[in-house]
C-alpha cells in the first residue's frame, strides 16, 4: 500500500472521529487518488457521505466498496440499512441476507433483518429474527429494543415492557438524578421525581401514570418537562410540583424514574391501560378568552399536519403541507382552526381554496394555551404528534392520521380506536402507504358529522 494514500486514509480516520466532515471527505478521496483501490477509504467515504444525507454518493462508495471486498459483511450490512432507509426492499433484503450468509452469528445482522420483515409487514419473521439475535447474544440492546415494538403493538405487553427497558442504553437525552433509580419498591411516605421522556406527546402520554404513584403511598410526586408543558401539567392529579427542563432542581427526592417506564413498572395490560379523560385540562380563564376569539356557530375543527421534523419516522408520519387537507374543505359548515406551530405554521396563512381557516399557531405560547383552544372545539384532526396526545388526555374527539410505514407502536396494530384514549379514532393509510385514502376517508366522515343534528358538544369552561 502507497505510504502516501495510507497516511491520507488514517488522517481522514482522524478528521472523522473529530466530526470535521468535510476534512475527512477531502483526505478520502486524497487517498483514493493516490491508490484507486483502497477499499477502507472508499467504505469509510460511503459512511460518511450517509452520515451527511448523501445517500445516493453513500450508495455509490459503498457499492465499489464491495467490489474490492465482496466478503465483507458489515459492507453488506451498511448497504443493505441505507437501502431500507431509501426503502428499497428487494435490494435491501438481499444485502441483509448476504450480510447473515457472510456472519451467521452476527446479532446485529439478524437484529436488522428484523426490522425489515417488520416494516413491510412479515412480522412473525421479523420476530424470528430478533429471537435469532436475542440467541446469540441475549443482552443485544437493539434487538431488544426492536422486539418490544413489535411486541408491544401487538398487545403482548408482559414481554413487550420488559424489552422495552432496552431503549435506555441508547438514550439521546441521558438524565441521572441524586436518589435512587425506582424500580417498583414501596413508596408510602416516599418522594419520587419523572424525569424527561424526549417528545412532548410522550410526556402528554404517560404522565397519566402519576395518580397511581400517589395511590402507592407516594408523599411527593415531581414532575421534570419541557417548559411548554409545565402550565398544562399542573393540571394533572397527584403533582405536587413541576420543574423546568434547565431549571436547577433540588435534591431533595427518594427515587426517580421516567415516565414511559411506568406501564412496566405498574404491570400494566389491555385491562388495565389507565384510560380515564380527561386526565389534563385546560385553564378556565384562558378557555373564556378563546371562546371570544374563535368563530360562532359552525363546526370548529382544529388541524395539525406536521410533527417535529427531528423525530426519526417524520418523513412518513407528518402530511408533506397543509394542501394534502384540501378535500376537507367541502365540508359545509366548518370552521377550521390551525393548531400548526413549528414547521408548516405559516401554511395557515395561505390555505387550500375553499377552507375557512383561522390561523392561530402564533399567539401559542405554549400547550396550556392550545388546550385552551382545543376546549373550545368540536374535533381535532391531527397526524400522530403531540396536539393529538393532547386532544386524548383532555377527552376531546381527535381524528388521528396515521401512516402505514413504521407506525408508531401505541397505536397497535389493526384499530380503528385506541384504549390510551377513548375518544380518538384512528385513519390508517393502507398497505404501501399514501395519504390520499385516508383523507378521502377523513372528509367523508367530515361531510357527516358537519350534517348530522348533533355534533360534538364542546367541552365546558375548564373540563
């Protein structure tokens, strides 16, 4: 090997490890320059270009790779993880394969395989496969991880917890707190914090679970969140006091935990979901406001298309903009209002012809203020992101859209309702995707709700 090319090949390693992309990129193709056939560089230069976005350079570097290096297997099985992201079944399956043929006793190999029979709907191999993983090595995090949302969609809830515990040792947002991790011991007379889940939907899920701490004896119960949850939290029995993600908190607590660890921790099953609405409310002096604000007399139905653009199913979950609603808009009597904020916010501004909407994502300023809004409303129609969460917890009509690649594991598999929230019903686009059935299907529900003689009544100052 040329001295040259290799020393351009372990300085683009150093760039790498540094996160100075573009360093590392310029010292690669140096070292491929240099020598054509350096296989490391060209692996490493697919990674990294996947690593920028670059997929379709990544798919080139990672392909020439293999030519130099047919028999290796984690070269397969990065092709074959940007193929499922590309969503190139045929030829991710047939990477994945290679990859096991190559490294039979591979669980990551095995694990990701998984993932693929999962996400075009073969779930009895895709839970072969995380057994397969779970075989070889019986602590694998991913595989574990992986099981518990095929599991958990399922209703198979005793084993799906269980795997669920899993996500922690990959946590993006690690917390510790100075006290005891609580893993289900007695709390008569105890203080206990949660913690921060990462999405605002998740704190909104699961902070149902705080009554049930107080009913096991616990004196103190805190609550860590986002600050735009803080107002709208305070609402929920049981909570003694919130903190602000950033605020310095105090020492001051016997145990802590997170709140999507609590299901486990409470045994929970389809029998014992804790479904009770609502379990938040909105502020009664700011329900009286909006009340003034919002339109008369007409159906009034909130939307939300997107989610947050960071979260990894996004692309699939969110509506591609506001536009794809459109065929809402024949329904007569309808007042739409948006409760879009973040990315898509200022589609409100320009929406589908025909579709009286009133945009008040702006004057938002945090969730207590959209629950105060959505007191005020007949129905809200949402994509599977926190507004809808909300609309659950408050008891209020929700409409949920929901895409048919990688659906989030609570809302099962096959429902058309939900027992985490009794009033929502769930729109699912059918199998390959698409979201023009589901709305199609959402507007003729629409068109019969707006013309029947009692629609949904519109919840009462504070409930």
């Amino acid at each position: 090997m040329h001295t040259d090319s290799q020393q351009a090949y372990l300085d683009a390693n150093h760039h790498m490890a540094a996160g100075d992309f573009a360093a590392a990129e310029d010292c690669y193709l140096q070292a491929l320059a240099l020598q054509s056939w350096h296989a490391a560089a060209r692996a490493n230069l697919g990674f990294l270009k996947e690593q920028q976005g670059a997929n379709a350079e990544a798919e080139f570097h990672y392909r020439q790779a293999i030519a130099l290096m047919p028999d290796h297997a984690q070269l397969h099985q990065n092709l074959g993880a940007l193929m499922l992201k590309e969503k190139r079944f045929a030829e991710a399956e047939l990477a994945m394969r290679t990859t096991i043929e190559l490294e039979p006793e591979s669980p990551s190999a095995w694990s990701q395989l998984g993932v693929l029979m999962v996400c075009t709907h073969r779930e009895a191999e895709g839970e072969a496969c995380y057994r397969q993983a779970l075989a070889l090595d019986p602590q694998h995090a991913r595989a574990q991880f992986n099981l518990s949302y095929l599991l958990l969609r399922q209703a198979r809830f005793e084993e799906g917890w269980r795997m669920l515990e899993a996500r922690w040792q990959f946590d993006q947002f690690p917390l510790s707190f100075d006290c005891s991790f609580w893993e289900g011991e007695p709390l008569d007379g105890k203080s206990i914090v949660l913690g921060l889940e990462a999405g605002h939907g998740d704190m909104i899920h699961f902070c149902r679970y705080v009554p049930q701490l107080k009913a096991r004896g616990a004196a103190r119960v805190d609550v860590v969140c986002h600050p735009g949850l803080v107002r709208l939290l305070a609402t929920l029995p049981g909570v003694d006091q919130l903190h602000a993600l950033g605020e310095t908190l105090p020492a001051a607590w016997d145990y802590w935990t997170r709140p999507m660890r609590l299901p486990c921790l409470f045994h929970t099953a389809m029998s014992t979901i804790p479904a009770g609405v609502p379990y938040l409310h909105a502020e009664p002096d700011l329900v009286a406001r909006w009340r003034e604000v919002l339109p008369q007399g007409g159906l009034r139905v909130g939307l939300a298309w997107r989610g947050n653009v960071n979260f990894e199913n996004d692309a699939d979950r969110s509506l591609p903009s506001l536009m794809a609603l459109a065929p809402l808009a024949a329904a007569n009597g309808v007042d739409f209002v948006s409760l879009q904020k973040g990315p898509g916010e200022e589609e409100a501004l320009m929406p589908p012809s025909g579709m009286p909407l009133h945009a008040v994502g702006p004057q938002l300023a945090d969730f207590a203020e959209t629950a105060a809004v959505i007191a005020n409303l007949d129905l809200v129609i949402s994509v599977d992101t926190a507004v809808a969460h909300l609309a659950g917890a408050l008891g209020k009509p929700c409409w949920l859209l929901l895409p048919d690649y990688r659906c989030d594991w609570r809302w099962m598999a096959g429902r058309g309702d939900t027992p985490w929230y009794p009033s929502m019903r769930l729109f699912r686009q059918p199998h390959g995707g698409g979201w023009a059935p589901v709305i199609a299907d959402v507007a003729s529900a629409l068109l019969s709700l707006g013309s029947s003689a009692a629609p949904y009544p519109r919840s009462a100052p504070g409930q």
